[in-house]
C-alpha cells in the first residue's frame, strides 16, 4: 500500500501494474475491474495504492480513485507461469500459485 502507479497494462493472462521506484506486479490469472473498463488504464496512472485484501479466492487492489482490480485466485482461473508475481529492487520476488 502507498504505492503510486506509473503506468498499467491490463490485458487477461498477461496484466501489469508498474508503479514507482522499480516495483511491478504481474497478473497472469482471470481478473476484474471495479469502477473502469480494463480499456481505460489511463485513470490508474498516478494513483496510490491504498488497500490490498487477500482471502482464499480472490485478492483485491484498491486505489483512491475508489477503483479496484478483483484477482481470482480460485484454481480454474490459473492461466500460469504462476498466479501473480512481485518484484520489489532488491528483495526476493514473490510468487502467488
């Protein structure tokens, strides 16, 4: 959270959110929008990240225009490499299955 984005790419199977200081996150599983058409990235950039919920079947982003990007975690929406990865400079990436 309190990341702000610098540029979005949603296409289905090969997402992404790019924000500041290096840091992306890719999403490779089904997804929804919440508040935008997935054609209308534009609204993102410069927006800051300000909630990420986690449960079991689905992980939601929110930012503080209100929007929001709904990842089905459930096992029929995997498209793979793997469900979502992070990558931060100089930490480990991290890799949701």
């Amino acid at each position: 959270c309190g990341v702000k984005v610098a540029a979005v790419v949603l296409t289905i199977g090969d997402a992404g959110l790019f924000f500041e200081n290096r840091i992306s996150l890719s999403i490779y599983n089904k997804f929804k929008t919440i508040g935008i058409f997935e054609d209308d990235t534009y609204v993102l950039v410069g927006k800051v990240v300000t909630a990420v919920d986690e449960g079991t079947d689905v992980i939601t982003i929110r930012f503080e225009n209100g929007v929001a990007i709904n990842i089905d975690m459930q096992e029929e929406a995997y498209t793979g490499p793997e469900a979502i990865q992070l990558c931060v400079p100089g930490e480990p990436i991290m890799i949701w299955n």
